[in-house]
C-alpha cells in the first residue's frame, strides 16, 4: 500500500462521514491505496473493474471526489487533466513524475512558513492555506531520457 492506511479505516470514515458502504466505492479506495501514481479517472475506473466489473463511470468521478473531500486522496495537476493520487498522513507536497506520474511527497516543514511569513509582509494578505506541487522527472525517468539507465 501507498498510504499508511488500510480498506477498512477508509472505508469507516467514509461511513462515519454519511456514506453507504458499496462494492463500487470499495473498489476505487482499492485502486488508490494500491498505487504510488498519480491516476487518471479513467485509469481509476479500469483498474477499479477489476474488482467490480460494473462500476460506472460517475461512481468513480463521486468517490474520488469524497476521498478528496476526506483527505485520501489529493488531485494534482498534470498536463492537459488532473490526477489523483493517495495522500499520507500529516502535511505534505507532492513532487510529480511528467514521464511515470510516479508520485513522491517531501514534508511541508517549517521551511515554508518563512515563505509565507515574507508573502504576508509585502503583500498585506492574510494566507489561510496553500497548496504546492512539483512537477519534473523521477530519478528513473531522468536516467532513462538521458540515455544513462543500464
């Protein structure tokens, strides 16, 4: 698994949130917390038919966006769509493979509250939140284009 989570904490908190337990949501929490890429929502739903050949489409669309909504899952955006991808535990940002869609997450530390310590004093604005994402090429992909991977 990606995150440090497993089936039935996400599938609780969903319950715990309003939302019925169902073998199509069951199997788009599958695919996310199986897979340390940034999908598409049509990658989710074809992995997601292989553990319920019948999920629709708009099944998936809404259950993404619930696990969204709940934390599970972050959306990025990635070329010409956006893509989700399992978030773990505590403040993170993701950096994005353009090649693999490889997902890989660095620690949102105290470094970043300088930054936002310095916007807020040239700018007056009062930050409540933010979101920060990388986008380049893993190590693997890197080599790869390079002609350097054996």
């Amino acid at each position: 698994m990606s995150i440090n989570l497993n089936l039935e904490e996400v599938l609780e908190r969903m319950a715990h949130h309003g939302w019925r337990r169902t073998p199509a949501r069951e199997a788009v929490v599958r695919v996310m917390l199986g897979t340390d890429r940034a999908l598409q929502v049509h990658e989710v739903y074809q992995r997601a038919t292989r553990y319920h050949p019948r999920i629709g489409m708009a099944t998936v669309y809404r259950t993404l966006e619930i696990l969204e909504n709940l934390g599970f899952v972050q959306k990025v955006h990635a070329g010409e769509c956006h893509r989700y991808y399992p978030t773990p535990p505590g403040h993170v940002h993701p950096l994005v493979c353009l090649r693999c869609f490889r997902v890989q997450n660095f620690a949102g530390d105290n470094s970043l509250g300088s930054l936002k310590a310095h916007l807020e004093s040239q700018t007056g604005f009062h930050i409540q939140g933010h979101l920060l994402q990388f986008f380049g090429y893993c190590e693997t992909c890197w080599q790869e284009m390079q002609g350097g991977a054996e």
